[in-house]
C-alpha cells in the first residue's frame, strides 16, 4: 500500500468523532417522506459543511415531479469540488428522505444516540451513514491529495423512497450525469458487499366497481369489497404459486428475492376512513367502489409485458366468469431491472479497495428492491454504477434502524482509497 494510501487512512481514522457527530446531525433533521418534510434544511446543512471544503453548491428543485408542492418542495443538493488538472469526475449519489417511523421503538426515531458503537434513528442505516461516509472520505481524499486531477461530486437527491422522480431522475433529466464517470450509491448493502443493481419493479392499482344500496339489502346492491376479494382469491390461487416458482441467475439478495415477488401494498373499499376525532358510526352501505394496489417485483428474466399481462389474466379470468365483475387497471409507475457487469470500471476498483481495507474480496449482490441506480442508467445512460455502502440492509425501515460505526468507518476507507485509485496523480 502506498505512503498516500496509509496516510488516507490514518487520516479517516482520525476524523472517526466527526463521522459520528455528521450522522447524528444528518438523522435529527426529520426528513420524512411522505410528504416530504425539511429537505431545504438538510441540502442548507450540507451546503454549509461542504463549501468550508471547497466544494460549490447547487440547489435544483425538481418543479412539477411528483409530490413537488410550495409546502413540499422537491429540493436537490450538487457539491463538486475541481482537481488541479483534468481528470475523471466520481460522483458520489445519497438520498436524503427516509420512511414513515412507525410502531415498535425503543429510541428516539429522531435522536441519533450512540450506543454500544451503533447510531440509531430513521434513516441512521438508510442512508445517511453512507452519505456522512462518502462525505468524510471526500474531504480527507482532498485533505490528503490536493492535487487530485479530476472532480468529486456529492449529491444529496429527494424521493428516493417513492420512486426518485423529484430526485435523481430529475437530475439525470437535465444532464446531471452527462459529464460523470463514475458513480458509486453508499446504500446500506454491508461493507464487504458490490451490489450490481436491482430488480424490476412494476406498480399499478386495480379498481372495481359495484353498486351501492342499503346495507340491509345488499342484493338491491353489488359490493366493490367482494369483487377485490375474488380478484384476492385468484392470485393467492393461481397468481403466487406461478410466481414463487421463477427464479432468476441475479445474485440477489436475500435468498428469498431470487423469485419474483408481488405485495400487496394496500386496499382501500366502501367508506372513506373518518377523521380521527369522529366519534360517529359508519352508515349502512353496500360499498360500489374498492382499490387495491400492488407492487410486483420482477427478474431481469421476465419482461414488463409479461409481468402486467400475468395480472390482466386474473382479471380478464374473472371478467368472463363471474357476474357483474367490472374493474379498472391503471399503471402507477415502472422500472426495469439493471445490473451493471462485474468488470467496469467502478466495481474493480470498488473491489480492490475492500481487499485492501478488509482482506478479502467482495461479494456481488443485487438488490430486491430498486433505488436510484435505475434513473442514472435507463436516464442518465451511465451503466458505471454500483451500491456500496455501510450498514445492514434488513434494518431498513424497521424499528431501532441503526448504523454502526466501525462499519462506516471501514466503508468510509474504501471510498477513500476508490478516490485515490481514480484520481490521484499517477
């Protein structure tokens, strides 16, 4: 290893307390999405901390996405920070949103305590440990090597959890990753693992209809309910086992996403939920209207028509044998799968760099689920693209998420010493 390299090192080791107090900071600004609370505020803080690094900002709001109010604004955060020479650009890609709480905690969801070596709040492990991470290896790599050649950018994108359509794929829209080499996504995918990409994801929701009437004659009525219910029975019939028996060659990850899977997301019939302090009964209504919907994820062996013609077969089953049935489909959004092969350039030196910092070589995994790879390929038209950051990824969205620090700090190094193979004077 080179003297560069062992001083990078030693140096991140060094920066470990500010690591730690930049997740904690990064996980108490509550950056809920739904609806998309207080993304100004962290793209502010982080402009403020990388401009004393001598990165320059640019705030995008992504206008008329998806979830882009006056209340809600879409904003985006770019820091590029230019090498003395000409060089390749490695772009550094977080998302700063973060799920609903939920039930079950025992920490503060927004409080970002230290305990036993773990930092714990909602988006702790997804993915703001991977955002502090790349950010404390980019400003030690520039510490390190001011001469670097080149440039770094870190983005800070909104949405990632509905689809990123306010965030990377508006970037990518506008050219964002025109000029990019590399990119690398600190996703919580374990600090000894490359994830290549994702599967496909198709969501749509599925109406039907009926009539309503009195609920004490529902057959002067047709109940919307039932009709979902055999659309519900059809799939757990016929629909699930079919898809249970495909299996893909992706590396996914876990073992029991390497079949095609569906959720049911949610299911919406007959009245509407009443406000919380109504006190009142629900009238008595046969329901004439019931939605459902769903997110099927799929294989990169499966095609998107398939996939929507699989669901169109339940309900065309049912439209011929069953009285009165009648529904509506709608396509919410969609995306491809994408797996970027193992010999470019950004997952050798990726690799490396874990041989380096943890003495062995990485394990390739795809993703079950999509996340913004997917925009910088099908939009951005850049396949050098990988997932690689700290954390566990069954602890995202759950109770008591955390991240611990040994394993950013560790990540924190390979991100370093990827700067340095890319663009360090040679």
């Amino acid at each position: 290893m080179s003297n560069l390299s062992e001083h990078l090192l030693q140096r991140i080791d060094d920066k470990r307390d500010d690591l730690i107090t930049l997740t904690q900071d990064l996980v108490r600004i509550p950056t809920l999405n739904p609806p998309g609370d207080n993304y100004l505020e962290i793209c502010e803080f982080l402009a403020r901390r990388l401009e004393k690094h001598g990165f320059t900002c640019d705030f995008i709001r992504a206008t008329g996405t998806p979830g882009d109010s006056e209340r809600y604004p879409r904003w985006n955060l770019i820091a590029k920070r230019e090498g003395t020479k000409a060089g390749q650009c490695v772009h550094f890609n977080s998302h700063t949103d973060v799920v609903e709480v939920g039930q079950g905690w025992t920490k503060d969801p927004f409080g970002g305590a230290l305990e036993d070596g773990k930092i714990y709040g909602r988006g702790a492990c997804d993915m703001k440990g991977g955002m502090a991470a790349s950010i404390i290896a980019a400003e030690a790599f520039v510490e390190e090597c001011p001469d670097f050649q080149g440039s770094i950018e870190i983005s800070a994108t909104t949405d990632e959890e509905t689809g990123g359509f306010g965030g990377v794929a508006y970037l990518a829209e506008q050219g964002a990753f025109a000029h990019v080499d590399h990119v690398i996504i600190p996703e919580p995918l374990n600090k000894d693992r490359i994830c290549l990409g994702h599967r496909g994801v198709w969501w749509g929701e599925i109406e039907t209809h009926g009539e309503i009437a009195h609920g004490s004659m529902p057959f002067l009525g047709d109940c919307a309910v039932r009709h979902m219910g055999a659309v519900i029975r059809e799939m757990e019939d016929k629909l699930y086992p079919a898809l249970a028996e495909k299996r893909t060659a992706m590396p996914v990850v876990p073992e029991g996403a390497r079949q095609s899977t569906m959720n049911i997301n949610s299911f919406h019939g007959g009245q509407a939920e009443p406000d919380a302090d109504f006190t009142g009964l629900p009238s008595a209504c046969v329901p004439d209207n019931a939605r459902m919907i769903i997110d099927r994820r799929y294989l990169m062996e499966e095609s998107q028509p398939e996939v929507v013609g699989e669901i169109q077969s339940v309900l065309d089953h049912l439209t011929e044998t069953r009285p009165n049935f009648s529904y509506d489909l709608r396509e919410l959004w969609s995306v491809t799968p994408t797996m970027t092969e193992k010999d470019a350039p950004v997952v050798t030196t990726v690799a490396k760099a874990i041989k380096d910092v943890l003495g062995k070589d990485p394990e390739y995994v795809v993703s079950p689920g999509t996340y913004d790879q997917k925009h910088i390929d099908r939009i951005g038209k850049l396949k050098n693209c990988i997932a690689y950051g700290p954390g566990l990824l069954e602890l995202a969205h759950k109770p008591d998420e955390y991240v611990g620090v040994d394993d950013m700090i560790q990540s924190t190094k390979v991100m370093g010493l990827c700067l340095i193979d890319l663009l360090a004077p040679k």
